[in-house]
C-alpha cells in the first residue's frame, strides 16, 4: 500500500559521545558526569552512547482504501 519512498532508511547515530560534550549538543548532565567516571574512576563504565537530537518527518505516498493515492508525512520518523 506504500508506494514511495520503495525503502525506509530511518538513520541512526551510533558511536561514543565526545568527551567535550554541553548543552551546545544538548546532553544532559548525566552524560559529563557519565564520561569523567569513565575516564577518572572507574572504566568498567561504559561511556555514554550517542542518541539523535533531532527527527526529521518522512514523506510517504501511500494507496488509500478506496484506491486513490495520498500524501502523508509522518513526524519524527528520520
């Protein structure tokens, strides 16, 4: 029923978060407080992991019941 886009690509972010993170990025408190125990205290903690900070909708035409095509977009889906 889905006729564009043929593939989801949803994106991801994957990785560590860099040691020199703020507010600038977002992060929370947390994550400063996570990085230094990793690298002063204790490395058995992992070091935070790095999640969006931002979605993008996805626009899909899609075939509706009664056979017509319509636009949709779908918010916070890239």
């Amino acid at each position: 029923w889905i006729v564009a886009p043929h593939k989801y690509n949803p994106r991801y972010c994957k990785g560590d978060c860099p040691r020199a993170v703020g507010h600038r990025y977002g992060s929370p408190v947390h994550t400063m407080v996570q990085n230094i125990i990793h690298e002063k205290l204790d490395s058995s903690v992992p070091r935070p992991s790095c999640v969006p900070a931002k979605y993008s909708p996805l626009s899909v035409l899609a075939i509706e019941p009664d056979g017509s095509i319509a636009y949709k977009e779908y918010e916070d889906m890239i």
